[in-house]
C-alpha cells in the first residue's frame, strides 16, 4: 500500500496531462478558495476600518514582499533540490536536503524579525507613507506585529515546499483551506468583538500562521514517506546548504529586486494624490515639500492608491491558478530530469502552455466582466467621480484592470516556460533576464514617461506589459538556445564555472534593498513570491 503511494506521488510514469492536472488542481481550488476568502477578508477591512486602511495594509505586503523574498528564496531553492532527489529516488540525499532546508528556514526567520522591525518606518519613507499621513499609523502597527510573527511565514512555506517537491500538493492545499477560515473568523472576533482595529488584523494574520506551521510540520513528522522529518536530523549539511543557496539565491535576490521597484512605483501612484502639481525653482524647492508633506498628513482623499490597492485584491482570482501551473511544471520538470527523462519533461511544458492560455484567457474575460462590482463590495468607499480633472479611485481601479488583466497571457508564458528551466536547476539566468526586465527596464520606463515625458498614472499600468513582454521574449530564446538537457556531471547537476562566477558578481553587485499564505493581506508575501515573473 505505501509503495502504491509513493508510486502515484512520482511524476516521472503516466500520462503527463493528466498528472499535471492532478497536481496542479488542488493548489487551484485552494487558491481560487482562498482569494475569495481574501476578498470576503478586504471586505471585512474596508467596511469595518475604512477604505485607506485597507490600502495602507495592501501597501504595507509591499514592504512585506521585499523583506520575505530573499529569505523564501530559500524555500524555492529546496523544493528544486529536494524534487530532484526524490524524482532520482536518492532517499538518502532527499533526506539531508529536507532536514538542512528546516534548520536554515529557523535561522532565516529568527534574522528577518530583528530587520523587518528595525527597517519598518525606512521603508514605509521610502514608499511615499510618511509618518503623520493618512495611512502611516495602520500600515507601521501592522508591519511591526506581523514581523515580530514573521518566522512563521517563513517555515510553513519551507514545509509546504517540501511537500510539493515529492508530488503532494494536496495536503498544504488542505491545510491552507483551514488556516484561511480560521483566519477570516479570528479577523471578524478582533475587529467586531475586541475593537482592536489594524492590531486586530495583524494578530489573526500571526496566530494562524503559527497553526498553518504546526499542521505542516505536523505532517512532516508523522508521515511514513521517505521525507518523514526527524529531530536528531535536524543539522545543515554544507553540501545541501550550497545547492539550495545555487538555487534559492538567485531567486531570492530577483524576486527582492522586483519587490523593491514595487515599492519605487508605490511611490509614484502615492506621488498622483497630491494636489501640489506644480514645478519651482531650487530656492522654492524645499518650502514646496514641506507643503506637500503637510497636504499628505491633513488629507484623507488618496484615490490613486484606494484603486491601486482595490484591485490587487481581486487579480487574484487570474494570477494564482496561472501561479500553480507554473508549480505542478517545476515540481514535474525537477522530478524528470532527476531521472534522466528529458523528453518528457518539454512535453508537459508544451502542454502546461496550452492549459495556462486557456485558463488565463477565460479568468481574465470573467474579472474584466465583473470587475466593477467587486471593487464597489470591497471598498463601497470609494470616491466614483474625480474632482478637478483628477480620475476618482473607481476610474483608477478599473484602467488598472484593463491594462493588467488584459495582459497576463504574456505573464502566463514567463511564469510557465521560467518554472521549466527552474525545475532543471537552470535559476541564474532567468533570474537575471527577470531583474533586468522587472527593475531595470520598469524604473527606466517610469522615469522617462513621469518624469521627464509627464505622463499620468497609466505609465505606471503600462510598464506591466512592457516588463513582460521584454521577459517573455528573452526567457524563450534561452530556452531554446539550452533546453531543458541535465548536467553531464550527475552528482553536480546544478553546478557549473559560468553560473558560479556569474552568481558571485550579482551576490556582490546587487544587494537586495529590503506569495498569500492565509489571508489575502498576509498572502501577498507568497504570492508576490511566486510570481516571480512579476505580478
């Protein structure tokens, strides 16, 4: 019986559709779940502290995303290391992979509470929230509470990695399930019954991280499998420790990068509401911020960030499903070519392409038709109408839309064909293509539309598809000039000179400057993770 278990988690046999589906279905269903209940969550916030106080949470998973990323980069790297020794049937190596990637996820997640408190209010500056304003006070209590909690972030996403890597999606899926209604009803309890406002919030986000762990963990150690976790395991070996680095890393350090143009962009939407529009001299230049800055803290109409934050709770619904076709993919691409079964693993690309066009196409037709109300039942808030020539928070909401939506077909090509050389331990490249494309090439872009050319906030939405499309195109001819073709050295298929100098440059040269797990707030960080193609 167990081995008949084993057998149905390997991809590596059977129809490769259908086990992708398989694979691929729970991770949709929870995801689809949990939107909607991250939706039901941004009604909650909207409705019982106030429009700006959901947008101030949705900012602050800005700041969320740069400080997690490199640190859930980790869990990335181990889910590709631990894929490949499970696929490869090397019991033994699976086995010092899972327990290394445990320890590291604990001592990660101990550093990123002392840095994410101590770079909270910097951050915040840096985004344009500046103290006084409007929406500083709920951003900066939710952003010190969720990282006092924030190791617990990080080890449930290494326990659900390694539960992916062996081919089971659907217990995390299952738990996810639990932990985002336990969310929801610990959310309604502190706001409705104790009053307790943003801290409400952020402590429901805490507590069922911490039972979303315990269930993952829980499972890893009373399992039968061949990845049943033991303490006295429980040790970093320094040969495992480098390949999840190999791979985590570069992951890590494209995914901050990206997260830290957000933030540069979240500083522009913040720039568009104010009322001060005007240019001035050197000599006016500091009287002028200092007005500005008094507008900001005096104000409570902020409709480009309202619409901004309003609709990233809803692009779930297209982005998520297209999110675990891209994890079925790496899981399925790591475990082949773990076995030598090269062949096999471009067919499920090809046809993981075709299934993500679909699904992407008909999600989005669905949002763009729908899109309206759903803004106004989160954010029933919002400003309709503009004032003086300004677009109100609806018209910035459904452009948003538009631009995004109609453009995720490109994003689905980066996601899926970036998850395929990731599984075959090809992470330093596309990870580069993805940091010049999503940083270089978006902060380039606003620069030459707002500053200089005095565009409106839909240079902004446009350097999306300008981002992804540049991406889309260069991860395909990579993929075309390499493939997916293993390592000649067996025992090192993730190591070779080129992508060890090439890592070193960009470990020294970019620094990082700081995925939605159980609630749509709190779940950003991995979503944001994962959408490492940019969402």
């Amino acid at each position: 019986m167990l081995k008949k278990e084993l057998k149905k988690q390997r991809m590596t046999e059977g129809p490769i559709a259908k086990q992708l589906v398989i694979f691929a279905l729970p991770l949709m269903l929870v995801n689809l779940f949990q939107n909607l209940l991250g939706v039901t969550d941004a009604i909650i916030v909207g409705r019982l502290i106030s429009t700006n106080g959901l947008t101030a949470l949705t900012q602050s998973g800005r700041i969320i995303w740069v400080m997690n990323a490199l640190f859930l980069g980790v869990g990335v790297g181990a889910g590709v290391v631990i894929s490949h020794f499970y696929g490869a049937k090397d019991n033994e190596n699976n086995s010092k992979a899972m327990h290394t990637a445990i320890v590291l996820g604990a001592i990660l997640g101990l550093a990123l509470t002392g840095i994410g408190v101590a770079l909270t209010r910097p951050a915040l500056s840096l985004m344009g929230v500046y103290y006084g304003s409007v929406l500083y006070d709920y951003a900066f209590y939710y952003l010190l509470i969720y990282f006092l909690g924030v190791i617990f972030v990080i080890m449930f996403n290494i326990g659900a990695g390694i539960l992916r890597a062996v081919g089971d999606s659907v217990t995390p899926s299952i738990f996810l399930f639990i932990v985002v209604v336990l969310n929801i009803g610990l959310t309604l309890l502190f706001l409705e019954v104790f009053n307790l406002g943003v801290i409400g919030v952020a402590v429901s986000t805490i507590i069922s991280q911490a039972v979303a762990t315990a269930l993952v963990f829980g499972k890893l150690f009373f399992t039968r499998h061949d990845y049943k976790m033991f303490f006295r395991k429980l040790r970093i070996s320094k040969k495992m420790l480098v390949k999840i680095i190999r791979i985590g890393l570069p992951v890590g350090i494209h995914t901050s990068l990206i997260a830290s143009a957000h933030i540069i962009m979240q500083r522009y939407i913040n720039g568009f509401d104010t009322i001060l529009n005007f240019s001035c001299d050197c000599y006016g230049y500091y009287f002028v911020q200092m007005i500005e800055y008094a507008y900001r803290c005096l104000s409570n109409y902020v409709p480009h960030a309202n619409g901004v934050a309003v609709f990233n709770k809803i692009d779930g619904f297209v982005y998520l499903p297209m999110m675990a076709m891209g994890l079925a993919l790496t899981t399925f691409v790591g475990q082949n070519v773990g076995a030598d079964r090269v062949d096999r693993a471009k067919r499920a690309m090809k046809i993981t392409l075709l299934l993500g066009l679909i699904m992407t196409v008909a999600l989005s037709t669905i949002v763009i038709l729908i899109g309206r109300y759903v803004v106004l039942l989160i954010a029933p808030q919002i400003s309709i109408y503009g004032t003086q020539g300004a677009m109100s928070g609806m018209e910035v909401a459904m452009l948003y839309m538009l631009v995004v939506v109609c453009s995720y077909p490109i994003l689905m090509c980066n996601d899926i064909v970036g998850g395929a050389l990731r599984g075959a331990g090809r992470a330093l490249v596309p990870s580069l293509i993805l940091i010049v494309c999503m940083v270089g090439i978006r902060l380039l872009f606003l620069f030459l539309a707002i500053d200089v050319g005095g565009m409106g906030i839909v240079a902004v939405f446009l350097t999306f598809p300008i981002s992804w499309g540049v991406s889309a195109i260069c991860m395909t001819a990579y993929y075309f000039k390499t493939g997916l073709k293993k390592r000649e050295d067996k025992e090192e298929c993730l190591r070779s000179e080129l992508a060890q100098k090439a890592l070193s440059e960009v470990t020294l040269q970019q620094k990082p400057i700081g995925v939605e797990v159980v609630s749509e707030r709190t779940d950003e960080v991995d979503k944001n993770l994962y959408r490492q193609n940019d969402g």
